[in-house]
C-alpha cells in the first residue's frame, strides 16, 4: 500500500513545485522560520485557481505559542471564512489553553465555521501536556488528521511515540508524521509506524540575482538575507519515489 505525501508549501511558488513534483496535498503557509503562519488571500486564490492537488491553508495568526488571545481568535475565524469562501479542501487548526490541553471550545468553533470543509491539527498537539488525552479530544471532535513528531524535534527521533500514537487512533483519525522528514528516513517510518500520509516540506535554498547587494543593512533576522527557501521540485518527486516502493 503506498501513501500519500503532502508538502509544507510556504508561498504560491512552493505550492507548484509541489504539484509538479507529485505531492497530493500542500500544507499552505508563510513564514516557515515561525513555524508556519496563515497565507495570504492572493496566494491561496491563485493556487485554488491553477492547481489540482488539494489545498489545506494553515489557520495560525502569529509565530509562537498556541494561545490565542481574543482578537487572535477573531482574525482566524475570518481566515476559516475566507478558506471557506475560495473553496480550499480543508484548513489546519491548533489551539491550546494555558495548561497546555487542547482548547476544544475554540475548536468546535472553527470547525462548525469551516464546513463543509474538513480539518485537520498541526503541530501544536506536540506541544500538549499529555497526547494520549489530546489525540482522543481531537478524535471526539470530528478533526480527520494530526501532524505529529511525536513530541520530539524530528518525526525520526519521535518514531516510538509516533507508532503508539497510530495504534492508539486505530484508524479513527491519520496520525501524519512530520518534521526532518527525507528520502533518506521516510522508509523506515513508514516501516516503524505504520503511517500512509508524510509531511514535508522538502526546501531548498534559493539564491537571489541581486547584482547590488548591501550587506551592512538587515530587513529582518535571518543570517543572509541574499537568498531564500521554496520547496524543492526535485526533493518532492525523490520523496515520492521513496512513498512508490511501499509495499
């Protein structure tokens, strides 16, 4: 049985390096280095428009942690509708309490709003107080998959979690592990895991043709601000070459 990889595409360029390198699915965002942010109306419109692989926009107001204040929660609500009104597959919802719980009130919330879309939860499940509990909360809520390292800071590292997290969903929800993910570990999580869907987003850097260049001014905190990170067309079809071997 073979799976299904979907990438982590951080602009509209990403998001067609993805179709065309043969992912399925793309996780939409901006500001990667964040962690993943919400895109903006124009990327997700221009990809729903030419592009054929399902598009999950991620729904996450700022970088950081995944409590919300009011006016955050407004604005993500507002992103929903707007996912919702450009006709995207599904959108990707985290949000915790202070005690680190998953926040199902303001769950249930987003996804009453985003029907008939589906949803699915990113990575803030890696950062709940207990996932056994987490994974039943979001199960309970009707969310169709997790993105999970198994609370460590790669899939690989987090591979025993991972597959106890799998056998514990015993199909009721995908449990998609990502983070570090390659060509050169995604075989071996699928053997340890038992997984069928992988996230990556298989960047690379571009160098940018700037002739002139000022390398005294800074515009933001990166290290070298002369070159960038879109997904890999090539990284995309090595990793789905890899997924094509399942058995």
């Amino acid at each position: 049985m073979s799976g299904i990889l979907e990438v982590c595409a951080n602009s509209y360029t990403s998001a067609v390096a993805a179709q065309l390198g043969g992912a399925k699915r793309v996780e939409f965002c901006d500001n990667l280095a964040e962690g993943g942010t919400t895109p903006s109306y124009g990327q997700i419109k221009l990809a729903k428009q030419n592009l054929n692989i399902a598009i999950w926009p991620i729904i996450r107001p700022r970088g950081g942690d995944f409590l919300y204040s009011e006016l955050e929660f407004n604005l993500m609500k507002e992103d929903v509708k707007i996912c919702k009104s450009l006709n995207c597959e599904g959108v990707v919802i985290g949000i915790l309490k202070e005690d680190g719980s998953v926040d199902i009130t303001r769950c249930q919330e987003l996804i009453e709003l985003a029907k008939p879309m589906k949803v699915a939860f990113h990575r803030a499940f890696d950062m709940c107080n207990d996932m056994e509990k987490a994974l039943e909360d979001l199960i309970g809520m009707g969310i169709v998959r997790v993105l999970s390292s198994g609370g460590a800071s790669s899939a690989y590292l987090g591979i025993n979690q991972l597959a106890k997290l799998i056998k514990q969903a015993n199909g009721r929800i995908t449990i998609m592990p990502g983070a570090g993910i390659n060509a050169g570990n995604i075989k071996e999580l699928y053997l340890k895991t038992g997984a069928t869907d992988f996230h990556a987003s298989a960047k690379a850097f571009v160098e940018s043709k700037m002739e002139y260049r000022n390398v005294t001014a800074k515009m933001g905190s990166i290290e070298d601000e002369y070159r960038y990170e879109l997904t890999s067309e090539e990284k995309v079809r090595e990793l789905v070459a890899e997924i094509e071997k399942f058995d």
